[in-house]
C-alpha cells in the first residue's frame, strides 16, 4: 500500500487514461480523500513541469447541466484538471485515434486571462475585469476503460485530470465586452453533418462563473489562476464520439451517456462554429 504523497506520485507518473480500472490509484491508496487527489494532481503536473512542460491553463469538466443530468455525476463540479503544453494541439494537426478508445469531442470557450484572479468568492463581473478575450476551443477527452461501468474512482479521475487526449485553439480571439458568453451558440458537425447545437448557459449557467469556480478550487490549495493562463471552461453540447473501429458494448455505453452518437465509419473532419466568435476544426484518422 501507498501511504505517502511521493509514493502515490510515483505511481501515478507513468499513467495514461487508457491504464485498466485496476491501476486505480484507491487500489493502492483506499483512504485517499477528495481533496488529496485534488493536490496528488498538482504535485503530479509540478512534475511534469520540473522535467520542461510548460503551465498552458486549466480545464473545467462536469460543467454541462444537460450532461451532469444524463451522467448521473455526483463528484465534484465542476472538476478541475491542470492543462500543460504538451496536450495543445494546433488546428493543422492530424488526430490519430486509437481503435476502441472512446475519444470524445468537446465545443467550448477558452478564456485567456490578462491579469490575476484570486479567489474564493468572486464575482462574474471580477472575473470579466480579468479576461483578455475568449478563444473557440476543442477538448479532446479520452473516456478511461471502466468508467461507464463505475470502476474508476473519482478520486482517480481527480488526481489524473488531465494526463491524456488534448487541447485546441481556433485562430481567433475575440474581446469579451459586448459579449454576453451565456447566449453564445454553437454548431458541431462532423463529416459536414449537424452532430449538435448548444448554447453556452448549459455550462454552469455561463462560463464566467465556471472560471470563478476554478478560482475557489485553487484558492483551497493556496494557488490561483495567473495572467496568460487559458481556461477551458467546459462543453456547450453533448460531445462526439470520434471513436474508431468496432462499437463495443463500452463505447456504446459511453456515447448514450454523453448523449453522443456512433458514427459509422472512420469521423475524419469536425468543426465547431460559434454564433459570434468564429470556428475551431480537426482532421482526424484511424491508427
């Protein structure tokens, strides 16, 4: 058993999400706490930094209302992940997909911040103060093996959030005044076909307020979000599945659950279309 911060990072380090519910890390560490992951994940990027990563932002997930509610989610919310260099991938990149992992594409708005935020207790308009412009963004997630089933712990997720898939940007920024993020629309297709549309109130009410929630996340741990950061703050509508290969019985599970679809076939083109601040896409492949 692992009873020391060290130790359990040492575990941890070489994990992806594609490990089997048995690397759990409660298998190893059962009295881990919440709040323990929650600074199991910190250490593990400070890592992860320490060997020439660089800090890019952080992720916001479990923030989509229609999501939370189809998922049946009971951990935290939103759930914070670190974000690093190494994940952002640029809109020219070919995604090469592994065949049966449930990969996952998510329409959202990243927030890049000019100044400071600390928190807790902000306010939407602080946090409006601090932002420098808000970016059309992907999220690629990678669902681990078991989690549909409930054989991954929060605890796990929480302390790996986010070691795989990856980050977009699209090309352009848009000042965040005159905008009002909560009626910010989106299209997302797939192979020219309409896969969904949401509008960005189903994420947390709006987005500002997710970035405030990160704020009293970190503010637990004596941290805050810093100037230059961006902030992924969460899906607009349910994701798509650009899985590749057969549907198995888990894949199939995952997508009803994230109210995705299969599609047959190899998704090679996605592209997401917002109603003022532009278009983000990809180029994907099977392996």
């Amino acid at each position: 058993m692992l009873t020391t911060a060290d130790q359990m990072l040492d575990y941890l380090q070489p994990l992806t999400a594609l490990d089997p519910p048995e690397k759990d890390i409660m298998n190893q560490a059962p009295d881990l706490t919440i709040e323990e992951a929650r600074k199991l994940q910190r250490g593990l990027m400070r890592r992860r930094i320490e060997k020439g990563d660089k800090m890019l932002g952080y992720k916001a997930g479990r923030t989509n209302r229609r999501i939370l509610k189809a998922a049946n989610w009971t951990g935290p919310a939103p759930m914070v992940g670190t974000l690093l260099h190494s994940l952002l991938r640029k809109e020219t990149d070919l995604i090469v997909l592994d065949p049966g992992v449930v990969t996952l594409l998510e329409p959202e708005v990243a927030v890049v911040l000019k100044r400071d935020l600390v928190g807790p207790g902000l306010s939407n308009h602080e946090v409006l103060a601090a932002v420098e412009g808000y970016i059309p963004a992907f999220e690629i997630a990678v669902v681990p093996p078991g989690f549909v089933a409930g054989n991954v712990s929060t605890q796990h997720l929480i302390a790996t959030h986010k070691t795989s898939g990856g980050v977009v940007l699209g090309s352009t920024m848009h000042s965040p005044y005159g905008i009002d993020l909560r009626t910010e629309g989106v299209t997302l297709t797939v192979d020219g076909n309409v896969h969904g549309t949401g509008t960005a109130v189903e994420v947390y009410g709006n987005p500002l307020t997710v970035v405030a929630r990160l704020a009293d996340s970190l503010a637990q741990d004596g941290e805050y979000l810093r100037a230059g950061e961006i902030i992924w703050t969460g899906t607009i509508c349910p994701p798509a599945s650009m899985t590749p290969g057969g549907m198995s019985p888990e894949n199939l599970a995952a997508m009803a659950v994230y109210g995705s679809e299969a599609f047959e076939g190899h998704p090679h083109y996605a592209r997401a279309d917002f109603s003022r601040l532009g278009s983000v896409s990809l180029h994907f492949a099977p392996v």
